[in-house]
C-alpha cells in the first residue's frame, strides 16, 4: 500500500484576534502526483499550506507528513536568499551530504538540469526571468531532498509561457518512477485539467473527497464568479 504523503485531521486553526481561519478541516492527499486546491479568497488555502509547513501551529487536530514539507511562494524574490544560482542551491543542501566540491558541484548542476536551468551555476539570480527564479526556487527545494511540496499560486505572477513551463516541470517531477507529491493551490481553473486531483475548500473546510480536475473546473466555471462558496 502506498503510504499517504499528507493526512491532516479535523485542523482548525485561529488568528490572534480570534477569528477562525480552519475549521475542522481533514484531507488525505492519496500518493505521490500533482494535487490542487481551489477555493474563494480567503477559504484558508494558503493558511492551511502555511499549517502544514509548520509556520503555523494548529489550534486543534493533527497533521501527518511523513517527508518533512517544502514551501514554494507566489513570489520567488520572497524566497531567494543570495546573490547567485549555485550558492542558492548549496544553501539548501543537507548538511548531511558529501562536503567535496565535486560532490557540491555534481549536486547543483544535476538539480539545475532537472528543473531546466543546466548551465545557469554562475548566473546571478537578479538576471533570471521571473519563470526562471520559480523554477530555481523548486531547485532549492528539490536539493534539499523535500519529497512533499505545498505551493501557493506558483503561476500567479508568471507571464502565460513561464506558468506553463513552472506547471509542466511539476507534472514531470510528480510522475515518473520515484514521483513527488505536489500539493498546488491555483486560482487559474485552467491548470486544474492538469492535476491528479482537485480539492474545493470553502470557509475554511474542505470537500469531503478530491474531484476530477477537469469536471471541478467545469463545475466552477458555471458558478458566477466569486461564488464557490454558497
Ligand atoms: N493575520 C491575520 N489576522 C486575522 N485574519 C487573517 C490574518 N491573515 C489572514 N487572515 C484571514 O484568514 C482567512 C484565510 O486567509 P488565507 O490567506 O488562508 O486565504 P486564501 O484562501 O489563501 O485566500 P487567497 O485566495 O486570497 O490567497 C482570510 O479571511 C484572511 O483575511
Ligand atoms: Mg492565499
């Protein structure tokens, strides 16, 4: 049996000023593949990705990743932390793994080349199309070894080319022999047709069990807009 990459069980979840964000919200992700999660604004997705990556402490319930999670922002320029491509990547390597600089070296250009960026060591990050920097920011994730990622409206901010590159990448990285889990929050109903499964969450309580993509997003797009929630 495939082990469940992420189980979250009746979370619930409250702001300083007591307003409640989650509500008694389960959900499994089934296995490894590309997952989304749809919803009105402020249903609670970025706030339960937030819970799951432990930014967040839970007010109630339990969440279960067995790989820890990795986080991948709307905006790249929030996550990337130096001045170059391969030094971003070596800060994200284990501390466990080979110190050799041949190691360091093998290791950066082989998770540049996975996400499409091979020969991109030496570039500064200031010189990387926005496309570019989201896809060395799943690099960042993939060297660390995360196995689970929770991404929050990756595509919102690319130009229509780079969302379709970002959303391919994930879809090769989800599938495949040893495939990773992708938990995807998107606001675009089209990139649900490309999803193993799809989620509504409204008010901050998930569906009761994942929808085809397609069929959600055919759904969604006969409510009027702004209304999933009623
Ligand atoms: N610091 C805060 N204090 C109180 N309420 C907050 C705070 N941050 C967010 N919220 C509220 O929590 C709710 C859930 O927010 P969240 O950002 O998770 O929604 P979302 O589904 O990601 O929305 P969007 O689609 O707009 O990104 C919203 O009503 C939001 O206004
Ligand atoms: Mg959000």
């Amino acid at each position: 049996m495939v082990e469940c990459p992420c189980r979250v069980e009746g979370l619930s979840f409250r702001w300083p000023d007591g307003s409640l964000a989650l509500s008694d919200l389960s959900l499994a992700v089934p296995g490894p593949g590309l997952w989304m999660l749809v919803g009105d604004n402020g249903s609670g997705k970025s706030t339960l990705l937030r819970l799951i990556a432990g930014v967040f402490t839970p007010a109630g319930g339990h969440i279960h990743c067995p790989s820890p999670p990795t986080l991948v922002f709307q905006n790249p320029d929030h996550q990337l932390l130096l001045p170059g491509c391969g030094s971003e990547l070596l800060f994200h390597r284990p501390e466990s793994a080979d110190p050799s600089a041949a190691a360091r070296r093998e290791a950066v250009d082989t998770t540049l080349a996975r996400v499409g960026l091979a020969g991109f060591a030496g570039r500064p990050i200031h010189s990387l199309s926005g496309g570019q920097k989201q896809r060395l920011a799943i690099a960042s994730a993939l060297i660390s070894g995360a196995r689970l990622l929770l991404l929050d409206e990756p595509t919102a901010l690319l130009d229509p080319d780079s969302q379709i590159d970002v959303l391919d990448l994930i879809r090769t990285l989800c599938s495949g022999p040893t495939p990773l889990t992708a938990l995807w929050v998107t606001h675009r109903l089209e990139e649900l047709d490309r999803c193993d499964g799809a989620m509504l969450l409204r008010r901050g309580r998930a569906a009761d069990r994942w929808s085809e993509g397609r069929a959600l997003r055919i759904r969604l797009e006969g409510l009027p807009s702004g209304r999933a929630d009623r």
